[in-house]
C-alpha cells in the first residue's frame, strides 16, 4: 500500500539492512505502506525503500556487495542522509550452529537474534583479535543494540513463551508464494533439513548433494534422537523457532563443519554471518538471522528464500513491541550524543 502523506527524512527513526536481493525483497513485505522517495545528496549511492510498520517509519536499504566494508559504507551514506536514524536491525540469513538452546535444537528456517552477553553486545567479530601465546584473543566486540530495542525482543520472547499461537509466523502471509517469482518463500519442508557429519565433505563443490551424490547415510537423523522435550519445536511449518544468543561476524563466508564448530565452541556462536562488523562499530543495531544453512561444505540456496522471510517476519513483530514515542526519544537523544 503507497502511503499518501508527505515525509521528511528526519521523520525516519530506524534503518532495516537487508544485504542481499533474496533479503531485500521479504523486507519491502513485510511494510504497512510503502513512502515515497526523498531527494538524497550525488555522493549518497544507497538505494532505499521508505515505509512503515506500527507507525514506525522505516529506512530499507540493501548492499552492492556482501562482507563487512560495504555493509559500513552503505552505514555511513544511509546516516548522513537520514539524520534522526540512529539504530537499526540487520535482516537477513545465516549459517547455524546445529546445537541447542533454551528453546530447543537449531535447525534450517529458525531464527537467530543476537542478545548481549556479560563481556560482549551479542554480535562479536570473531577474525578480530591477537595473537598471544598458545592462543588468540578475540578483540573484535561490536557496540551494543540500544535499550528500546533489547526491551523489544525480550517482551516478543516473553509472549511468546506464554501465547499458543505463533506471533511471528502470520507475517509470512505477506509474501504471496502463489506468484512464481516469489515461490522461493516457501518453507521447504523438514525432509529438507539436512545436517550431515562433521567429517563428511562436500563431493563436488558447486554441484548440489543430490546431483553431486553425496552419502545420505552420512546424514545425521536429528529428529529421530532429539529429546521428547523437542517435540514442541518439530513441526516448524506451524512456527517459527526463534533462539537469542550470540552471532559470529567475519570477513569470510564459513563452509567448513570442523572450523564451524571450532568457532562455535571458542566464542559460544550459534550464527555466523558476514556484515554485522561493518555496521555495528559505530552503528546501535540487533542482528537477525534466519538460518539457510549449516556452514559446512553442503550448504545449498535451497534455504535461502524461507530463511530470509522467517527473519524479516520476525524484525516486523518487534515493531508492534516498540513504543513509537519512545523510539523518536531515542534517536533524538543518540543525534544529541553523536552530532
């Protein structure tokens, strides 16, 4: 829906960054009602979407490239023009350590948020650091998520634990997966989760599991061995498991199991991703991601669509959880702090 009201671009309080077309495009969806373009400066190259959501007008923009530098420069141009936005959210996918937390095993199509912990913001830079004797110390910790947006994503947490249906899952509905063009929003379906052994390799890179005849014995059953207490979680066509913690950001895309999970267990990350670093070293923001895949050798576009609408479904919920009054304060006070 095209909002017929006259913004300004200080009427702008949150950025959403959605790097990739396939992440982009479930953002544009999941608006309220789409604004009209603002005139922006010949050294602002950003391409943006305006709209809302709740009442809270929002900045979409995408990256020309993936990895941390273009994610920092798109930060920069977006700030300059848009001055009252201070804080934003970064949507998009990622790949998943298949581990557990307190909501559960994660797998394909879930949701990975990142939430503080005692020595970091919840989104560390895990290739940042030095080397000392024996060992490296991981240096690269991120600026926090301001409060408004912590306080949101605990209050979706908490109702959720609390309500029967879904909160996130409804939003999918804004995708029309009838169109063929976005038929890749699609859940695939669990018996197209597929998690194989860490010491099983890829057979053919660039070629699919199937085509590439990679061992299906090599497959780990992971519903058959989980606990009863996972049940809850198992027909995740009914809903979206989200799980809070932290996400590992670096310069490299992760395709390798043992690294993953060497990684994982050093820094305590259940994602990884590739452009939190560029936009969180100045710049207040929560990382969400949906998981597409597994980061090891096997990991396939197949995902991609249905993990990019789970995380832009659930970026859209924390607005019905943000008071708008209190956001506007907030930008207000951060231009104080950083003009």
């Amino acid at each position: 829906m095209q909002a017929t009201d006259k913004f300004t671009h200080d009427d702008y309080t949150v950025a959403w960054i959605a790097p990739l077309e396939v992440e982009s495009i479930a953002a544009r969806l999941m608006l309220d009602t789409k604004h009209e373009k603002l005139p922006q400066s010949s050294v602002d190259h950003n391409v943006y979407t305006l709209g809302s959501i709740n009442s809270h007008n929002i900045v979409i923009a995408s990256l020309p490239s993936t990895g941390n530098t273009s994610a920092a420069t798109v930060i920069t141009q977006l700030r300059n023009t848009f001055k009252q936005i201070r804080f934003g959210l970064l949507v998009g996918i990622g790949g998943g350590v298949p581990t557990r937390t307190d909501n559960g095993p994660i797998h394909l199509g879930d949701v990975v948020v990142s939430k503080p912990q005692r020595d970091h913001s919840g989104a560390i830079q895990y290739d940042h650091g030095k080397a000392l004797e024996g060992r490296f110390l991981c240096t690269g910790y991120l600026t926090p998520p301001p409060t408004v947006l912590l306080n949101a994503a605990q209050d979706l947490s908490t109702e959720q634990a609390i309500t029967e249906d879904d909160l996130v899952l409804p939003h999918l509905q804004k995708i029309n997966t009838r169109l063929p063009a976005l038929r890749k929003y699609k859940y695939p379906g669990q018996d197209q989760d597929h998690l194989y052994k860490a010491d099983y390799s890829h057979r053919t890179e660039g070629s699919s599991c199937r085509s590439c005849a990679c061992d299906p014995l090599q497959r780990i059953d992971r519903y058959s061995y989980e606990s009863e207490d996972d049940e809850i979680y198992y027909d995740r066509s009914s809903r979206i498991v989200v799980h809070r913690g932290t996400i590992a950001a670096g310069e490299r895309v992760i395709r390798d199991s043992r690294l993953r999970d060497e990684l994982a267990k050093a820094h305590g990350a259940l994602c990884f991703e590739m452009e939190a670093a560029g936009v969180m070293n100045d710049f207040p923001c929560l990382v969400v991601r949906g998981i597409s895949d597994y980061a090891d050798s096997h990991k396939n576009d197949r995902w991609h669509g249905y993990a990019a609408a789970s995380a832009a479904a659930y970026a859209r919920q924390l607005f019905f959880h943000m008071p708008v009054d209190e956001v506007k304060q907030c930008a207000v006070g951060l231009a104080g702090i950083y003009s």
